[in-house]
C-alpha cells in the first residue's frame, strides 16, 4: 500500500473458521483462556472471577492454575492470581521486528524532550494497536494508556498510521468490523476510514482528534519496512487538545519516524 490512494474494498464475504469442539474443551485451550482471562481491567483475580471469565468449573480452573504456577507462568497473591514474570519474557521475545523497541527508545525520548509530551511505541494485531513502549513526564498530561495495552486501530493515530501503509487485506478487516463509537468524533463508518487513511498516506502522518478520549489528541507517523514499503510499527506524540500542534509535532514524528525505517 506504499503507492496511490487506500481503495475501498470490494463487496466480499467474510467467514470464520472455528475450532472444533475437541480443540476448544481441551485442556491445552482451556489454559490459554485462562491466561487471556487477565487484562487491562483486572490484573489480579481469585479462582472465582477467573471460573466466572472463563466459564469453566472452579475445580477445572483451580487445577490449571496450579499447573501454570508450577511453569511460572502464574504466581499466587493472597488467595488471588496475577500473570507472573515468564509471561513477560515469553511476550518479549515474540515482537516483531527484533529489537524494535530498543532501537526506538532513544527516539521515544528526544521526541518527550522536544515536546514535554507523552511518545507512544506501538504495532498492530488483530485490529488494534498494541502499546510497546511509553514515555511521559511526571508533568505530562495523564494518558490512559499503558505498555502491553491496546485500543482499537480504526480510533487511534498509531492505527491509522500503520493502517495507510498495510496491505489491503489488513485494510478491509479492519473496516469490515465493528467501528463502536468511543467518542462524538470516533470514526464509525468504513468511507470515513478509507478518507482518514488517504489523507494519511499523503501527508505521512495520521491524526487522532479526541477520537479515542475526549480531550486528548495525537498525531502518529509510520515506521516502515524498506524492503516491503509496509509499516510494521508507528511513533506517536498525544496531547491535550487545548495545546495540540500537529504541524510541529507531526514534522518531528515524521524525521524519527524516518530515521528509524532505515534500520529495516
């Protein structure tokens, strides 16, 4: 999608194959649900909310339990369970590019030194942004966000700056979705998504004007794969909208952005 305007997509047919029922009942699945059972809203849940998230047997989820802490991958709080180290470790070694994040670090903080403002570091999976790394001051306006957290990619800067530089597949999946309104200014239909990422693709910045929080803005460039043309990550800098500059932010995300698709 390096080339000419993001098309809007045929009229397809999407279907989803399901596991069958022997996959999704199986021990090995159950476990996972488990682990997916913690998120950015409860990080630390007794055997009760887990049985309840999972909807399996207290007795099936105290028995898993016991195996994930026994591999470090779960550790007891009281008589509460929280995601344990390994998890981390595990998560880390499965970003893509390699060393993303390293190399994007020193960036992340020039840019928060130039503007005094919050750097996101983030890719895209399954639709939505994943956050990688954060970087903000202890004066920075408060940012609901949060590394290894995600928000939809259609609301989001980071996501339509990844998305105006993706395959049109990736496209159409998202625009296929559910576009929920988060906000007055959300995003909600596949035409106004196609315009944003055209815009974006031309101007090598996406914008976020309090599509995602009321009060907040962000402007987000693409980091891109040099050998493919396709982003496979965004810079972004969030702001409250009373100070928002997407001209002088946008310039400066843009030159970090560009230093750093070079590595690739």
């Amino acid at each position: 999608m390096g080339k000419g305007n993001v098309a809007s997509p045929p009229d397809a047919q999407f279907s989803l194959q399901l596991p069958g029922d022997s996959i999704r009942t199986s021990a090995a699945s159950r476990t996972l649900e488990l682990l997916s059972a913690f998120d950015e809203s409860r990080s630390v849940l007794g055997v009760s909310e887990l049985a309840a998230r999972t909807s399996m047997p207290k007795s099936t989820a105290h028995r898993l339990l016991a195996v994930l802490i026994h591999h470090g991958y779960v550790k007891r709080d009281g008589n509460r369970y929280r995601l344990a180290e390994r998890v981390f470790e595990l998560g880390s070694l499965a970003l893509r590019p390699r060393g993303l994040r390293e190399r994007a670090v020193p960036f992340m903080a020039e840019l928060h030194h130039e503007t005094l403002e919050t750097v996101h570091l983030a890719i895209l999976h399954e639709g939505h942004v994943l956050y990688l790394e954060k970087v903000f001051g202890h004066r920075a306006t408060p940012c609901p966000t949060t590394v290894g957290g995600r928000n939809p990619a259609y609301s989001t800067a980071l996501g339509k700056a990844i998305l105006s530089r993706s395959r049109p597949e990736t496209v159409e999946r998202v625009a296929a979705g559910r576009l929920r309104r988060l906000t007055p200014h959300t995003v909600t239909t596949p035409e106004m998504l196609y315009r944003r990422l055209n815009r974006a693709q031309q101007e090598g910045v996406a914008v976020d004007l309090e599509e995602c929080r009321m009060g907040l803005t962000c402007v987000a460039a693409p980091i891109i794969d040099r050998h493919t043309g396709e982003a496979v990550a965004a810079l972004s800098i969030s702001s409250p909208s009373s100070r928002f500059d997407e001209r002088r932010l946008g310039a400066r995300l843009r030159r970090a952005a560009e230093s750093l698709s070079t590595v690739f």
